[in-house]
C-alpha cells in the first residue's frame, strides 16, 4: 500500500483549501440479527447507529474538521453512508486509515459499545467515489483520492442527518456557558489565559526548531488573513530554502509573517493557527506549557 503524495496531488489540484469530493460508505454485518441498515432503520436504533458511524469518523480522520456526513441511504444488504470532504488532508487521513484496516477497528469497537454487538461479528465495508469501487484501487491511494475528488457533491446534507447531528451535540452535555470576558490583550488556550503580544525572534527560532514538516500547515492556516503568504509563496518558500532544511523554512516562514504583519504579528495568531492544523502539542511549546506527567 503507497501512502498519498500530498505535495504532489496539491500542485496537480491546487491548494489544500480548494480541495472537495465525495465518497460513499457501505457498512453491513456478517449476522443478519445484527444488519446495520435494519438498526438504523429502526426509530429506537437510528441515533445509536448514526452516533456508531460518526465517532468513527472522528477517530479515522483524528477531528470534526474537514467532513461532513450528507445522507445514510439503504443500500441493502448495505448501509450507505455519504460523505464529502471539504480539505485533502481529512480525506487523505480517512483513506490510510480505511486502507490500513483501523476505519473497520474503530468501527466495530463503537459498535460493539453503542449497538451491543457481540464480538464474533464481523463489520463489512465497501467504499466507492462515483462509479469507481476504490477498494480495488487501495495499493495506490493517490489514484483513490483523485476519484474522490472527481465525485462532487450533488445535494446538500440531508434533513435527517442534520437532527441527528443536532441530537448528538446536545447527548454530549448541557449547552456551553457564554465565553468569559477576556482581559483587553488576553487569549484563551485549553482555558487558561494568556498575554497576548507580538512574536519575536526568540519564538521564531523556537518555531522553527520543533514544527518540523509541519511548517507548510502552519503557514497555509496562517496565510488566510496574512496577505504576503497568499498564493505560491509558501511553496516558493519551500524551494528557496530547500538546501538549508525545514528549520530554515519554518523560520523565513514565521519571518515573513512578522515582516508583513508588524505588531498585529500576534502570538494569539500564531496559537490560533496551530490549534486550527490540530498541533496542539506544538502550541504548548510555544506558550511554554510544562508537558503532563
């Protein structure tokens, strides 16, 4: 199984934003007592089933972002999930992991919680993106996310999916409190609070020294209101400092952006930035947060 050239498929298809397609998810049950699509069929089963397929989902691609679930459907003996990814990089992480077999190991583990399903059961899948089944095609899964990104969403979410998608935010607790009334030049983080103030060459350096690979996600999360980061630039960046490494590149990066940006070149911006591509570990690096025990 060849993983996804991810910097090949975006200079084929574009920046990571403008990244979309559609696949379809068929699940059923090797037990006909157990028959997925029945479950979901059935009023008293619906949100269980619905929630079973969701949390994999959040496992298989690690987060909420980046996915949508737009219909379930009968397809029997099949249950059809449809799903559009609005990012490469959630539909990247859900083909390794449907690829890999862990999609089908979250997916019996919440079922096996939610639905009750006895362990000897075994979950069948079946993925395709229009009229191409993309598990023939898992050996080389940039061609599986090139079908995908050809099969474009046809209607929007369904009505029902939207209620259970309801349903299942208020089952996880009672409504948030209103947002604290921060102190003037104070952001939130894991809440807690911290003094907002511009980046230094201090944090560029620290910047560069662990963000590693991940520099490119950074800037492309930070480029959306930072002008002078717009269009090739990031990648220009990449090919200019590609002899001194990517500590380099993480710092001309970071560089550019407090360039461009003067005093509004914000720690909070950068924080924000990070927790937005899920590298929060990174975040804590910055802010100077001790890790746990």
């Amino acid at each position: 199984m060849d993983s996804i050239d991810t910097e090949k498929l975006n200079d084929r298809n574009g920046n990571d934003a403008a990244f979309s397609g559609c696949a379809v998810l068929f699940l059923g049950c090797s037990s006909p007592a157990h028959n997925l699509l029945s479950l979901y069929k059935d009023e008293q089963g619906k949100f269980s089933v619905f929630k079973v397929i969701k949390l994999t989902l959040i496992d298989s691609v690690g987060g909420l972002e980046g996915h949508e679930i737009l219909k379930l459907h009968d397809a029997d003996p099949f249950l059809g999930v449809e799903l559009k990814f609005m990012a490469m990089l959630p539909c990247q992480r859900f083909l390794e992991s449907y690829a890999c077999g862990s999609l089908t190991q979250f997916l019996s583990q919440h079922a096996s919680r939610l639905l009750t399903l006895p362990d000897g059961d075994v979950i069948e899948t079946q993925l395709k993106a229009g009229m191409h089944t993309l598990d023939q095609s898992l050996q080389d899964l940039e061609i599986c996310l090139e079908h995908i990104r050809q099969s474009q969403p046809v209607r929007l979410r369904d009505d029902e999916v939207s209620q259970l998608e309801q349903q299942l935010q208020n089952s996880f607790g009672p409504p948030s409190q209103p947002p604290q009334e921060l102190p003037r030049n104070c952001f939130l983080f894991q809440k807690r609070v911290f003094d907002d103030r511009p980046l230094t060459s201090a944090d560029q350096q620290r910047f560069a020294a662990h963000v590693g690979r991940d520099w490119k996600r950074v800037g492309r999360a930070l480029q959306k209101h930072c002008r002078a980061l717009k269009g090739p630039a990031i990648d220009n960046l990449a090919y200019e400092y590609e002899r001194e490494g990517l500590y380099e590149q993480a710092y001309q990066l970071l560089g550019r952006f407090i360039q461009s940006e003067g005093r509004s070149a914000k720690l909070s911006r950068l924080i924000s930035a990070l927790e937005e591509t899920k590298l929060t570990s990174m975040a804590e690096i910055m802010l100077g947060i001790q890790p746990r025990d």
